[in-house]
C-alpha cells in the first residue's frame, strides 16, 4: 500500500476529519500508584506520557545477604478492564532483555546466539491483577518466557518495546517488579525503566498495526545461528513503506519447523473489514509449494484462532502471477468476525534445496474491494463527453476516486451507490476507486476503471461499393458499405438523416431492402428520376457514437434505361478443411464461375465481399476465376457475394451464395466408463484441429488431457476459427460407474446332501458359466440360464461362482463367487415329522450349542441311548428333552457324571409312535 502521496496532499483533511468525525478518547493511561518500593521518579510512570520515565532499582548488595534488594511499582487503571482487554507497558531493561523476549519461546535460542543471559542477570516479573488479587504473573527468568497469547513482548514501528497483557479475567493493576538473579555479582544495580502502561480502548479504528512480535517451533540454536533462520527487521512491517520489509526465514533445513509474525491492532475490525498483506516470495519456492506452507491466521486478543488458511487458498491467479514473476503482490484477507491480531506462519518444505524466507512489505486493515456497477464496466463513451462512475462498499465506509493506480490525485470522495462523474473526455482514460473509513487514512488497494472514448464517425470513415458507374435499370441497385470501425449502419434518403430508409420500404415502382451487414439494394429505379442521393450513418458498437447531422457519407446512382440482364452461374464450396486453412495462415481460395445474358468477353467482374473489393475479367467462355481471401469469404455477415459486372453503357449486379460448412458430431450424448479415467482426447469427433471449450464463447481451449466430469457439456469448436463463423457444438457427458455383479442364495448352515438350493444372478446376460465346487448342479446352471440349483456333496472347500457377459457394462465380462458354508445336518424323517438330528454340539457352557438337539423331539415319546466308538453306553433318557450336555450317565469305561471327551459317538434314538428308530453318528466338540 503506498499511502506517502495521499498523506502529503491530504494531511491537512485527515487532521480535520478526524477532530470532526471522532471523539478521541485515546490511550487511557494507569493513573494512580498503589505500591512502589525502589523507584525513582514514580510519578513519571503515571504521567500519561511514553517520553518520562520511572526507574525500579534492584541490588546484589554490598555483602552477601547484606543490602540486597528487588524494587516493584504497581499501578491502577481508572477502572477495571474487561477479560481478553490487551494493555501495554512500555519498557526498557538495562541488559538489553527485551529484544531477544520479542521472539517469543524463540528468546533463549536468541540470546545464547547474542551472548546474552536472559536467567540469573537482570530478571523482571509482570503481574496483573484485580484489586490485591493475581489474575497473571510471568517472569523473565522463565522457560519461554512471554511466549503465550496472554503476555507478550512487542515492539512497535520506532523498534520501542513494549508488555502487552491480555488476561482472561478482569483487571485494573499492572505490577512490575526488577529483580536481580544468582549469577551477577556483589555490589551490581540494575534498573528497569517504566514509562507507564495504558490501553487502546476507545481510539478510532483506522486500519494500520500498532506493534508486532514473532515466535517459532522446531528451531534450534545451529538453524538459527547458522541456518540463516529467524525474523530480521520485524518492526518495518509497521512503518507503512513498501520499499522496507519483514523477513520471515527458515533457512535450508530439512526438519519441520515454523516461523511466524504477528500484527496488533488497537482495535477489533469489523466483520466485512479485510486484512490485507503486502509479500513477496522467491518463486522457485512457489513452485515448490511453498504457497501450501504459508498459513494467516486471525484472533481476538488472546482468544483462540478463529480463522486460518493458507496462502495457496487466497491468491488469485492475478497476484499468483506477480509472485512468479518476482514482483509484491498484496493479499486480502477476510476473516468474518472482529480480529486484533494477524498472524503470518511461514511452515517448512521439506527436502528443497532453498532457503526459505518471506518478506512482508505491509499489512493494514481496510474495507473490502469496492464493488463496480454493472454500468461502470467496460465503459465506452463517445468524444467531448463525461460519464458517472459508480461503485458500492460495504457499512458506512466511504469511496475516494483517484487518477492512478498508487498516489496521483483525489480526485473525489463519494458515498456508496453515489456517482463520481468525470469531466469531458477527448481521450481514452482510467480511473481508480478505494474504499475506506471515514477519516482513515488506510484505504483497500484501488479497482480500476478504464473510461474508452470513441471518436464520432465522420464521413470519410465510411466506404461505399457499388455507385462508381453507371448501373442497368434491369438490375438492383447494391449499395455495400464498409468502414474500420465495428458498428451498424443506418440509410436516409437526406443528409440530415430526417427521412430514414427502412428494410422493405415500398415507393411506387421502388423496392428498398436491407441486408444484415448494411447493405442497401434497390429495385425499380429508372434514367428518369436519376440521379440519385442516398446516405449513410455508423453508429459505433461500444458507445452507440454516430454521425453527426450533415456528417453522412453519399452515395450517387445514376440508372441508364436497359434490358440487359445476366445469370451467374457460381457455387462456392467451402469445406471443414478449407475453414481451417483460412484461418491458420493458408487463406487463398478462389471463386469461379460463368456469367449468362448480355455480357462480353473482357468485361470486369468485381466481387465485394467483407467490404473487400476483388476484381477479375470474363475469359472467352464468359467465365471468371479471382483469388480472394478465405477468411472474408468466412467473416462476410450476411453470406453474399455481390457481383458487379461492368458492361460498354452500364453495371450488371448480382449476387453469390456463400454456404459455411457446420461442425458435425454424430454422437451429443457420449457415454464412458468412470474407471477408464477418460479424458477430452476420448471424446468422439470427426475431422483434426478440434478443441474443447467449458462454454460456447469461451476464449480459452481446455487442456486435451482434462478428465471428463459425469454430467458436464463440452463444446467441440476448430482452433483459431472464430465462433460467429462456426458455431460451437454441445457434447454431453455422461460417466458410467462399474456396477458389481450379484449372486444371491444361501451360504451358511447349508446342509450336506440333504436339501437343493438355488443361486440367481442378473438375467437377461449372455454365455453364463457356473461353476461349483463341493457340489453338484442338478437344476439351471446352463449357458442362458441366470440360476442354478444345487445340492452339496461336500463338507469343505465348497463354492458356486458364476461368469457373464454384457455387452451393455463397462466390464463385458464379468465374475463372482460365494463360499458357502456347508454342515451334517443328520437324518431328516420329513417335513410331517418336523425331526431334524443336529449332530454337532459343543459343550462348554459358553451359552451356545451346550447340547445335543434333536427338532421336535419333545413331541413324541422316545428313547435316547448315546454309544462310544467301541459300542459302550455312555448316556441314556426317557423321554429326551434335548438337555444332554456331554456327561456320562451310566458306568463303564467312563464313570457316571464324568465329562466324556471330544470326539465321534453314535446314537440311537426309538420312537414307538412313528414305529421306527432314527440311527446315526455326533460329533462332541469341547
């Protein structure tokens, strides 16, 4: 931001605005000492001034434990600050303390590099409180001393220092005390010197930072000693000068590792305000990626970061480029909600070989960008004229009008929404406009506004073909006019342009007609009535300037009385191919064709086409062949050739047909496969050259290698050749997800030769292949079918897969398979029986399957009897009731109650009332 100039010519109105706009209570200073002890000149520190000083005197003594002594000086606010209020006590230490405390938890490292001792010398300890109660204290002798939020060392642009104190509860007491540490010798005073402390609360919120400090993590004392790492300069991005920086570095260091600035402000900004930060940065760093590793952060007082976000996510390409190409780019920064503190945090990129730095230039608060009327871009008004420019900003802020870009003049100060107008313009100007806060001399970097001014049209900027000779009265009347300026052309039959001629005016036997590009073409005119004036005007395109009255060009047509007449007989073709030619340098064609009717060999044809004139003669055949150029052919408005045959008495006119090939794509609507990653290259067009637009007049061509997006149109167009002469063709993309195949049936507690079962797939596929394995198919599971039946032969390694094709899916051919899961389920009486054995259990009392289960068999009178391999008894019921846990019941080979081990036992089981018994084998798994 260069504010220099504004300040030199507008001293005086700021000073003014100010006296008027505010009441400035300023800086509100601690009043009243309640404690002091070893304090010269106490009043100084209460005086309300940062010229006078008190001086707190602490001693070794004269002896060991003899006359030593530390001195403290506690001062009262007139009332109590509110919690997270930031005060300031301005400082000076004997031993050169604080500006190695200005870096934070970096202090130690940067006094050691000094030679300093921050513990043990000359030591002073900050205490906040409210009445007799602490509510803050930190020492100097500390580990990281002054490296939180809440109790800093800063230093403002006069590189003076400062305490800043942000308690989280309220206060009205500052305490400082000197002290002296164990390693300074006996017979040593050192003074800490207090010029008072105060706070900001009620000062105007201009925009520009009142003090700074930086810390860092991951440094340690080689990186900063001899790594280059660290800040230099930080005062000088307060001194409003964009020719002095900051500069944040980290050195070459492979490490992670973070250096970091903060700005106070006296002030909370308002939650549309911007932030906005001047930088530069080496761009080889940039193009490493250092834009990801550079983080602004916003905070109120000591409150938490609300705000975070790094520099890659704020550059517009606009300030990206001036980075890469080594220039300061300003930066704008909207945190949302009331901030005092910026932070800049410059993070490390691993493995680059580059020192890492960061220079800042500036950073202040001010308004957001104005915003331009619709009407107040690309402004076109026509000589000798003014205009209003208008702009918006946000709340009650204001908007000052400038001349140039940076200084220059004031050259008006608006409101919102109000008008600035310019004075009358003879030439093409720019003009800039900031928004700011009344009174306040900072002010959001300036939007231009460029002001174009078109000459008016004189008469000698239009040319008009088609008068030069006498014309037939059996042929029209083509009046073609042409000029450099881009415009629309109106006729009149005066020069006062008082009686407009119109397209399609009918006056007795005489037919007027306009074309699209102007062009005037009269029928029925005769010898009698001539000659005849017709005139024309251009009103230019941008700023609708035109001829003035009296200031049309003329055009003079004499008609000799003739019956001769002519047919031309020509028919241009012009391909894709030769499109693509005119406009990438090869722009020859040439247009033939034969004359029929009252013509004579030798007679000279002129063709005006785009307002060119080409000329050539009818050969012995009454034939022509003139070169012209291909891109007028293209860019020609309405799409006609007019032909003008000069014969002995008068011109024959005609005209030519000129047809333009169109872009054809058979297929709008491509559809792809998502997980081909297909890109523009796949899209399906005929013919080379084409590229891809995102819009139908866009101006920039896609990359070929650009993915397609599901949904997305594309516009296929030929490189160079412009829109209005081949239009733009839509292609709709739609992307096609891979869709897995499905194979449903049952795959668990499958029984074993007992049951069929049934597996489905997608029907209406072609060749399908089933496989399984385990099993055998006996139903389906054929090339057409989409299902089979199967029962299971085998207890393990059991599966059914299935095999497609579709030729409708991203994958033609297509597989899956289940394990199913297949069991012994024992003897199954039928269905009318409701019996099932379930002849594996475990039991070991976990909850589930502790026994040995036979379905309904509670239903009927029964005997069970469970034998050992070798044919013991081992377990016999009435009446079993499915509560066999694998205890013995009888004696034998295993004694009654004894747990029988794991393994295979057979069993029997008799029920009279079915008249048979049910025989088989279980299997006991502890």
């Amino acid at each position: 931001m260069d504010q220099s100039i504004l300040k030199k010519y507008y001293y005086i109105f700021l000073i003014l605005s100010f006296l008027i706009s505010f009441n400035i209570a300023g800086q509100t200073f601690a009043t009243t000492i309640v404690s002091e002890d070893e304090v010269d000149l106490s009043a100084n520190a209460v005086d309300g001034s940062l010229t006078t000083n008190a001086g707190i005197r602490a001693s070794t003594g004269i002896l060991l434990g003899v006359g030593a002594y530390s001195g403290h000086l506690e001062m009262e606010f007139p009332s109590a600050l509110n919690p997270n209020t930031t005060s300031y006590v301005k400082l000076e230490t004997e031993d050169e303390l604080l500006p190695y405390l200005l870096g934070g938890s970096l202090g130690g490292l940067l006094s050691d590099i000094a030679g300093a001792v921050l513990i043990g010398n000359q030591e002073f300890t900050v205490t906040s409180k409210n009445g007799s109660i602490t509510v803050l204290e930190e020492a100097s002798s500390g580990s990281n001393a002054f490296a939180t939020d809440q109790l800093k060392v800063v230093t403002n642009v006069d590189n003076d220092y400062f305490m800043a104190i942000t308690p989280n509860a309220q206060y009205n007491r500052i305490r400082m005390t000197n002290q002296i540490g164990a390693l300074l010798g006996l017979n040593n005073t050192k003074t800490l010197d207090v010029f008072g402390a105060f706070h900001n609360q009620g000062l105007a919120s201009c925009g520009l930072p009142t003090y700074t400090s930086f810390t860092g993590t991951g440094l340690t004392l080689d990186l900063l000693d001899l790594g280059g790492a660290g800040v230099t300069d930080p005062h000088l991005v307060l001194d409003d000068d964009l020719n002095t920086f900051s500069e944040l570095s980290l050195g070459i260091l492979g490490v992670a590792a973070s250096i970091e600035q903060t700005a106070y402000f006296d002030t909370p900004s308002n939650s549309d305000d911007n932030y906005y930060i001047t930088l530069a940065i080496n761009p080889s760093l940039l193009q490493a990626g250092v834009a990801n590793s550079i983080d602004v952060i916003a905070q109120n007082g000591a409150e938490s970061p609300f705000y975070t976000e790094s520099l890659n996510n704020i550059l517009t390409l606009d300030l990206l480029g001036l980075l890469q190409d080594g220039q300061k780019a300003t930066i704008a920064v909207t945190p949302g909600d009331e901030a005092t503190r910026i932070t800049v945090r410059l993070s490390s990129l691993l493995n680059v070989a580059l020192e890492q730095q960061l220079q800042i230039f500036d950073i202040y608060r001010a308004p957001a960008l104005p915003i331009l009327d619709t009407n107040s871009e690309n402004v076109s008004i026509c000589t000798g004229n003014s205009v209003d420019l208008i702009a918006t900003t946000t709340g009650g802020n204001e908007l000052r009008w400038y001349d140039a870009e940076t200084g220059g003049n004031l050259l008006d100060t608006v409101n919102s929404g109000e008008a600035y107008t310019t004075p009358v313009l003879n030439t093409t100007s720019i003009y800039y406009v900031a928004a700011a806060e009344p009174g306040c001399p900072e002010e959001s970097p300036r939007v231009p506004v460029t002001v174009t001014v078109v000459d008016i049209p004189t008469a000698g900027d239009i040319n008009i073909t088609g008068d030069e000779s006498p014309i037939c009265s059996s042929s029209e009347v083509t009046l073609v006019p042409s000029s450099t300026i881009n415009g629309t052309y109106t006729w009149y039959f005066d020069a006062n342009a008082t009686n407009e001629i119109t397209n399609g005016l009918v006056q007795g036997p005489v037919t007027y007609s306009i074309t699209s590009n102007g062009t005037l073409v009269i029928t029925g005119l005769d010898e009698a009535g001539g000659p005849y004036n017709f005139y024309v005007r251009i009103t230019e395109a941008s700023a609708g300037c035109e001829n003035a009255t009296g200031d049309l060009a003329q055009a003079t047509v004499d008609i000799i009385d003739s019956t001769n007449s002519i047919t031309i007989d020509s028919t241009p073709v012009i391909s894709l191919s030769n499109l693509i030619d005119f406009f990438q340098g090869a722009p020859s064609y040439n247009v033939t064709g034969s004359v029929n009717g009252d013509a004579n060999v030798g007679d000279t044809v002129s063709l005006f086409i785009n307002g060119q004139i080409y000329t050539g003669v009818l050969d012995a055949n009454l034939a022509f062949d003139i070169a012209v150029d291909g891109t007028d052919m293209a860019l020609d408005v309405d799409g006609l050739i007019e032909v003008f045959l000069e014969g002995a008495l008068c011109t024959l006119t005609g005209d030519i047909t000129v047809d333009l090939p169109e872009l054809i794509v058979d297929d709008l609507l491509q559809i792809f496969c998502a997980s081909d990653n297909p890109t523009l290259l796949d899209l399906q067009v005929a013919g080379n050259d084409i590229v891809f637009f995102d819009s139908l007049d866009a101006s920039v061509a896609l990359d070929l290698n650009t993915p397609l997006v599901d949904g997305s149109v594309y516009f296929a167009g030929i490189l160079d050749i412009p829109i209005s002469v081949l239009t733009r063709i839509g292609i709709t993309v739609t992307l096609l997800e891979d869709q897995p195949i499905n194979l449903t049936g049952q795959t668990s507690e499958a029984c074993l030769e007992e049951e069929q079962y049934t597996y489905s797939t997608e029907s209406g596929k072609q060749n399908y292949t089933w496989t399984v394995t385990g099993g055998t198919i006996v139903d389906g599971g054929g090339t057409t079918d989409s299902s089979a039946t199967v029962i299971w032969t085998e207890l393990q390694n059991t599966s059914i897969s299935v095999l497609y094709e579709d030729s409708t899916s991203c994958t033609p051919t297509e597989a899956t398979e289940l394990q199913v899961e297949v069991e012994d389920c024992g003897e199954v009486l039928g269905e009318e029986f409701c019996l099932q054995v379930y002849n594996e259990f475990t039991p070991n009392n976990d909850g589930y399957n502790d026994f040995f289960e036979i379905e309904c068999i509670e239903n009927y009178s029964n005997t069970l009897q469970i034998f050992n391999r070798n044919g013991n008894k081992v377990f016999e019921a009435m009446d079993y009731q499915n509560n066999w846990d694998g205890i013995a019941n009888v004696n034998g080979i295993m004694g009654k109650g004894q747990h029988l081990p794991s393994g295979t036992y057979y069993y029997v089981v008799n029920i009279p009332e079915l008249n048979r018994n049910l025989v088989g084998w279980l299997q006991l798994a502890r």
